[in-house]
C-alpha cells in the first residue's frame, strides 16, 4: 500500500512538509477518540483528524443513519427543486441551533467551497443593493479560509499564494491579534483598539468603506497556529464592521460543532454575524459537508419574489441526502450530551497542557475548550523558535507518533491539540502524559 500510495495518491501538503519521506502511515480502525495503524498499534488521536471527527470514531448511530440514507434514497438535486427529508431537517435544526437571524443555509462538500460560496452570496448580495463597487474582502494575517482558488487568497498563508496568482487585487488583510507575539504587547485592550485601527486604515485605503464587501475571520485562528484573540475582540471588529456596513463572517470551519465549546463559537462572543460558513464537525468527519449560514436580512435582499435565493452558485452534491443524515445523527449526539462532555474534558486539557508551562521548551500555552496549542521556544525570554533545520515540525509528530499519539505539529513549532470531543479523562490525562515525554525527548 506504500507502495502504490507514493506511485498514484497525491496528498501535496505532506510532501510538502517532508511527511511523507517515510512512507504514507495507514489508519485501519477507529474507536472513540482512539485509532489504530497498519501495524496494529493504537493510538490517542489528539487531532480528531484534521479538527473534524468532533463526535468521535465509529458511532453506531451515525453508522445506522448513513446505512438507512443510502438504502433509501441516495441523491437528490435542488437544482431541479428537488429535496430530500434529512437535508430540510437538517437545515432547520441547524438554523434553529444558529445565533440571531442566521436562519438560512447552503450545503456544500467543505469548508473551502463554503468559503467561495460565501464570496459570491456576498458580491450578489451587493449587486442586489445596487452597490456593486463593494468589491474588496479583508482577512486577517495567520487567518485560514480554504485552498480553493478564492479561498486560498483570503488564506494568509504564503505557501497557499506562491505560484497560484493569489491574493487577487480585491483580496486584503490586517495583522493578526496574537497575543504572544505581537508587537503592540499583550494587553488585551491595546490588541484590540490596533485591529480596529488596522481595518478602518485599510478601509481607508481602499477608498472608503462604499468599496469594501466584507470582513472574514476566524473566532480562533486555526491553521495559523490556533491563536485565540482577546475577550472582546469578535465584538468590538463586529460592531466595526456593522457601523461601516461592511459585512461580517466568521469562519467557523474548526471552531463550531463544539470544538470550543457550544455548537458555534460565536455564541460565545455574544455576537450575530452576517454569515457564518462551517464544515468538518457537521458530518464529524464521516461524511464530506460544509454549510454557510446566511442571516435573514441578507437573504431577503437575494431572495426573489418566490422566497428563494436567485444566484446563479450551486453544487451537484450540494445538501446530499446522505451526508445531511449524517449530519442530524452527529446533531443528536452533541446535543444529547456530547458537548457537555467536550466542555468538561476541555477544561481538563487546558488545565493538563497548562500544567506543562514549566517546561523549559515551552513558550505559551493557549486554547478554549478542546482546541488548544503549545509555542515551543528556546528561550522563554526572546521567544526565540526552536530552530525548524534542528527540530522539523515532522520529527515531532513522529516523535508523538511513537508515544501513540496524533497531535499536529506546526512548521513554525507549534503543537496544536483538538481531540474528539468524547474523550474520557484518561484520554485527556494520556494526551498530556505523552506530549511531556514528546517535550522531554525534544529537549534531549
Ligand atoms: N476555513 C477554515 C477556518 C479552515 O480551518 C479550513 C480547513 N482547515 C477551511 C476553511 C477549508 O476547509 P476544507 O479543508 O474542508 O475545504
């Protein structure tokens, strides 16, 4: 299987980052939060994935529902007006369980083609207000939006731009809020009244805010190295944008679905955005599915005389039968008592990671609920890196691999933790137990 995997699978980012060097690594099995290798070898997936399989791995229910789906009906396309009973269940518990008045949504297949759809509800949006001058986006430096082609623009990552011809001309950004490096310090308040200062400049910049469509963000950078922004900081950019009329996304792809905590982080920050677009712990990484939730004064301006949205976007296997069933299985476990066990066991792994700030390698310790991250450093003083040429990011995950552990390991020397969200403690304390023997071993 290695073999063939290295002469006809292409997965660009591992090969990139020198994961592959060694040979793909085969998963067979999966069980609760555990997974087991081609070796037989067990191991705790402190990554759920890739922050996807929220509700965890081999759940009957969820099993049953996929079974009885595709037994029954296995696709039908809207965009014949056709339907199907788990995609309109779905979506009605979903815009029920959604902040304020997001009670709109659009299936896609993941978070990039979210991402896009997002962009193009948006510009529609404002060609339907007469305003098609509002052209240009702004993201946030670190921030993580997708590699479709669009989605990869508003990415703030170089590797995701270098040779693709993004960000386009209508794609832009402001420094990001990191608290641990960031050049304004870390005192919450003066991190935020920067980032507000930074958008209304580069609005200025770009004309005013009659040119400016929308701002997209994440509530907690994910791929950026999971940096969690000052309380506040969600509320203050979304009044921002709201005084502006700048349209307000919040990109919750890894953050809803419990990962920090309740089905979307935004609830959290007692703030409604305009659009909010999610994907992997809708289907728990199961079933491919992503959806954009769209609120109701967005969509009556896009909506035509009949009540429905008029825009020339869609997707073969958009709001698929089997997928959405998938989706209100995982709905039913979170809400039945799944979240409640992830809010528990993420303030054990907070706790648990915290209690490893001593370690001499250990810059910062950071996270809500089960996503959480650890900076190593050198030198706590300087913050200097652990040079990437001495301690690759791949060393580390193999390091953790061979103490049965899945973590991530950031190229710039982050450890990023987002286990399932049915973990029980002894899970948790093993996740802790073996990333400090993964630190003591580095240190060697
Ligand atoms: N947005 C965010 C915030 C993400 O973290 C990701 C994926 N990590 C995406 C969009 C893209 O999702 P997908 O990989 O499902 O296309």
């Amino acid at each position: 299987l290695v073999e063939l995997d290295r002469n006809h699978l292409i997965h660009p980012v591992a090969s990139w980052r020198g994961h592959e060097q060694a040979g793909m690594r085969l998963l067979t099995h999966g069980q609760g939060a555990w997974v087991r290798d081609g070796e037989g070898r067990e191991l705790i997936d402190g990554f759920a994935g890739l922050w996807c399989v929220n509700a965890g791995y081999g759940q009957p229910s969820v099993v049953e529902a996929a079974t009885r789906q595709m037994t029954e009906l296995c696709y039908a396309t809207g965009y014949f007006g056709l339907g199907s009973e788990p995609a309109v269940r779905l979506a009605a518990r979903l815009a029920e369980a959604a902040p304020g008045d997001l009670d709109h949504v659009y299936f896609t297949l993941g978070g990039s083609d979210a991402v896009d759809s997002t962009i193009r509800f948006v510009r529609y949006y404002w060609h339907a207000r007469g305003l098609p001058q509002k052209q240009h986006f702004i993201s946030v430096e670190q921030g993580y939006h997708g590699s479709s082609t669009a989605g990869a623009g508003l990415t703030a990552l170089s590797a995701f731009h270098e040779g693709f011809g993004v960000p386009y001309d209508w794609q832009h950004r402001i420094p990001t809020h990191d608290l641990y490096r960031n050049p304004v310090g870390d005192d919450p308040q003066a991190v935020i009244e920067a980032s507000r200062s930074a958008l209304m400049a580069k609005v200025e910049d770009l004309g005013g805010a009659e040119h400016v469509a929308a701002f997209y963000v994440e509530p907690i950078q994910g791929s950026g190295g999971i940096l969690v922004p000052p309380a506040g900081w969600m509320a203050a950019m979304r009044e921002l944008c709201a005084e502006l009329d700048i349209l307000f996304i919040a990109d919750e792809v890894i953050t809803a679905f419990g990962r920090t905590g309740p089905l979307f982080a935004c609830a959290d920050e007692g703030i409604v955005p305009d659009f909010i677009t999610t994907a992997k712990g809708l289907t728990s990484g199961y079933v491919p599915m992503g959806a954009v939730f769209m609120s109701d004064h967005v969509y009556q301006v896009i909506a035509d005389g009949a009540g429905q949205a008029a825009v020339g976007h869609g997707q073969t296997y958009s709001a698929h039968p089997v997928s959405a069933a998938v989706g209100l299985a995982v709905l039913d476990l979170y809400q039945g008592g799944l979240l409640e066990n992830g809010r528990i066991m993420g303030e054990r792994l907070q706790a648990g990671l915290a209690s490893l700030s001593d370690h001499p390698l250990v810059g910062d310790v950071r996270g809500r609920g089960m996503l959480a991250a650890i900076e190593l450093v050198t030198d706590k003083k300087t913050k200097a890196r652990i040079p990437a040429a001495a301690q690759p990011a791949t060393r580390i995950f193999d390091r953790a691999w061979d103490q049965g552990l899945v973590l991530r390991a950031f190229g710039w020397g982050v450890l990023g933790y987002a286990p399932p969200l049915c973990c029980t403690t002894d899970d948790i304390d093993q996740i802790v137990a073996r990333t400090k023997k993964v630190l003591d071993l580095t240190l060697d």
